[in-house]
C-alpha cells in the first residue's frame, strides 16, 4: 500500500475508534483511548517513513506494507 493510503486507512481507524468512544455509555474506555494513542503514534511514524510495515489485530485484523 502507498504512504499515502496508508495513512488514510490509519486516520479511518482512528475515527472509528473515537466513534466507539462518543458512543460508549460508560465512562470506561480505558482500551479504546489506548487503541487511539497507538493509531496516532503510527500515523506519525507512517508519515515520517519510520515504519515500512505494520499490523492491527482489533475486530479487523490486517497487515499493510507500505511502499513509496
């Protein structure tokens, strides 16, 4: 997957999650804001070219080779 589009497919992860966060009843969501923090952490190092490859293992597990 290009730079580019893997760092679009990371930022629609990370609005996925802050919507399980908006949505969530409860105050607990303790997992979720972790899961955004280590989102956000990767979008940096995608960005940056840092990170070559990666793989999210929540309800959709995936793996993403990132190419220039």
């Amino acid at each position: 997957m290009r730079r580019t589009s893997a760092v679009t497919f990371l930022v629609e992860r990370r609005r996925t999650w802050l919507g399980k966060i908006a949505a969530k009843p409860s105050g607990d969501v303790e997992q979720e804001t972790r899961e955004v923090d280590s989102i956000e952490r990767l979008i940096l190092d995608v960005r940056a070219g840092r990170v070559s490859a990666f793989e999210l293992t929540d309800s959709r597990a995936v793996a993403v080779i990132v190419t220039d």
